[in-house]
C-alpha cells in the first residue's frame, strides 16, 4: 500500500513528480486553508504545509498521519503540543530560503531609504516629484543592527557589509573572516543604530520584544525592517513610535495577514505613509522553493527508505534520564527482550535505546537510558542472562 502525501500548499511541479516516482500517492491541494485540512488530511501519511495552518482539529482528526514537514523554516503554524500528542515527527526545512529573505531584507532598507515605492506611485499617478525624492540619505556608513542573528541574519550582514554599513549583531563578533561588531544589551544598541533589521523566531522570548519601552530606545528617525514573525513587534507600540519620533517601517509580516493567496486585506498600518507592506514574499523566490522542495524531498526520501526524520524539531532535547545501562551482548534473538523484562521487573521505563552492531555481526552493545537506578540485584540477573558478555552500570 503506498503511503499518502498531502501537499497543501505551492509546490514546484517537478518535485511532485520526484515524490511519485518514490512510490508515494501525492496529493496537490494548493489552495487548502485551515479549515480544510481536518478533512483533507484525515487519512493522509505525511503532510506538507508552507504557510497554511496545521490545526490541533486537524491533527487530532487525522487516523494515519505520523510526519509533518513545514516547507521553510519557522514551525509557528504547526501545532506542536498537539502532534506531540499523537507522537506525530515534525519537521522543517532551516536555512534553505535565508538568502531570499536576506535579499527582501536588503530591497527594503533601500526602499525605505529612497522612498522606491513612494516614487512609482507618484509617476503612475501622473505626479513629478523629483525634488522630494532626491533628499534620501544613502546607506553608505550607517549604523545597521541585526537582531537575530541565525542564517538569515548572516545573509544580511553579508550584503550590508558590501554596501559599506557598520553591521552590529548580537553575541556575534566574526562573520566568514570579516568582522561584525557585537551587542549584548538593547538599550545600549538602539539608540545608535539607524537601520534595524529583525530575523527573529517567535517565542515566549520574542513575542512582543518591540514593545512601547523597546522602541524608546530607538532613535529618532531610524529605518526599522521586519521580515520574521509579526508577533515580534507590538503594532499599536509601533505606530506611537512613527508619530513621535518619525522612524519609517518595512515589513512583510504584519498582524492580521490574511491565509488566502489573495483576496482583501485590512490592517492599522495601510493608512500610514510611513509604512511599507510587502505580501509576506520574504521566502517567495524560485532559487528558495526548489531549495526548500529538494529539502522537503529529502526529508520524505529518508522517512521512507530508511525510518530517518532529518532536521526532526519536535524530539526531545532535553536530559530526562539520569541513569544509563550498557550491555556488550552476542546479537541473537531474544537478548534485548530478556533485558527489558527484567528491567520491567522494578517498573523502571527505557526512555532511549541505542543497540550498534560491530563488524562482522557477532557482538553488539545496547545502551539504555532510564530515570531510575537498578537495584544489584537486578543486575546481577541482567549480566547472568544468556548471550550477555559485560554490563556496565553509570549515573549520567
């Protein structure tokens, strides 16, 4: 029985094929929201999503799904509580889009500076106005404060450094052999800093990091481009800042976006002429989607061929375990069965099991993970169990 893939988002044509051709039942719903995905995923093996939201409904509806994988970076519209749950893998694809985000990062501090936008309205609107527009001040020199410095961020420090900027980032003092000066605390940084760029994940951390006491520390004037998360930024806080100290904003995320490819939209900030808004396109190049598809293949390719889920985000990372049990045993059927028995003999739970084979085939060693500590009597009948050669007991 082939398993069932749901793509419920754009996907490059060729690489639905590459998924065909390994054996999957592809299902292309491009155009499916939130609302449809309880439906259309309910019997489906593995669901990709870019932008569309994979719902707790969704996944407690569904009867066969075990992978999710968010064709991009950031898993903010996945329900992650809820696919861990069901003991559903979720998974993304980090970094394979940073440098057309870092590219839109870089087109906006420029238009923000030349007031781009703001000079093909006026000529299709039939206004001259090149008086007004010849008083930008140039990139060349300015202070340039990444905040968030993982790969997309770097791709930014990259491109503004060759445009000549001072590029400050946090706890980050080299870049590829060129240096990019280091920040640690944001009231030092911001009221020097005349263009901000924000690369952030969202977190309990981050939601709402540019907040009404945030943007006091910002200076007057300032450039400031949001290509994340749209929680990261307090709106309202936002605008107070643009009225009293007339900083100039470029965002492609923003609170309220709609789900839909297209459509109405309706938000606070399109009546500010201090304000650009871009489509949430940070991501939206052809180089990045078939990065972020080939990525996505491969994360299919090693579920399927071999069990494997790269770049897995929702296992546990943390150390739960305090105790760890290694056993060189003779690998024969039933030796790791009468292991876990006796364990189970002082209802102490495996959590992590790792059996490695050596050359040849003859020996393996099994190295096993547990919360609680085995009594000597335990194992002293573990290390007299048939096919076991040594045991090895150790606190973590």
């Amino acid at each position: 029985m082939k398993l069932k893939v749901l793509i419920a988002d754009a996907f490059p044509e060729k690489y639905l094929k590459i998924m065909s051709d390994l054996g999957l039942e592809v299902v292309y719903q491009p155009k499916a929201g939130e609302n449809d995905l309880p439906e259309l995923a309910k019997n489906v093996d593995i669901l990709v999503v870019r932008s569309t939201k994979v719902s707790e409904p969704a996944i407690m509806a569904s009867e066969n799904l075990n992978l999710i994988i968010r064709a991009g970076a950031g898993v903010n519209n996945i329900n992650i509580s809820a696919a861990n749950k069901k003991g559903i893998y979720v998974a993304n694809c980090p970094g394979k889009n940073s440098i057309a985000v870092a590219e839109l990062a870089m087109g906006l501090i420029l238009s923000l500076d030349r007031k781009i936008p703001d000079n093909v309205s006026d000529f299709k609107n039939g206004v001259w106005n090149k008086g007004k527009y010849s008083k930008a001040e140039g990139v060349y020199g300015k202070n340039l404060g990444i905040i968030g410095f993982g790969n997309i961020g770097k791709e930014v420090a990259q491109r503004a450094l060759a445009f000549g900027m001072n590029v400050y980032a946090k706890d980050i003092s080299r870049i590829e052999g060129v240096n990019v000066k280091d920040f640690s605390e944001m009231d030092q940084i911001l009221p020097i800093l005349d263009i901000i760029s924000i690369h952030l994940p969202l977190s309990d951390q981050t939601r709402g990091l540019f907040n009404k006491q945030m943007f006091e520390y910002v200076k007057p004037g300032a450039l400031l481009v949001n290509t994340s998360r749209a929680e990261v930024i307090d709106e309202d806080a936002l605008l107070e800042a643009i009225e009293k100290k007339g900083i100039r904003v470029a965002i492609d995320v923003f609170k309220g976006e709609p789900e839909g490819k297209d459509g109405s939209v309706s938000s606070k900030l399109q009546s500010n002429p201090n304000v650009y808004v871009t489509h949430h396109i940070g991501a939206s190049t052809e180089q990045a989607q078939d990065a972020v598809a080939e990525e996505t293949v491969n994360i299919i390719r090693g579920y399927v061929q071999s069990g494997v889920i790269a770049h897995w985000v929702n296992k546990l990372t943390e150390q739960i375990t305090e105790y760890q049990l290694v056993v060189k045993h003779f690998d024969r059927p039933g030796v790791l069965a009468a292991i876990f028995n006796v364990i189970k003999k002082e209802d102490i739970n495996v959590e992590e099991v790792e059996n490695m084979i050596f050359a040849g085939g003859v020996v393996a060693q099994c190295t096993i993970k547990l919360k609680k500590a085995l009594s000597p009597g335990l194992l002293e009948e573990i290390r007299k169990l048939e096919n076991v050669m040594t045991i090895s007991h150790t606190t973590l």
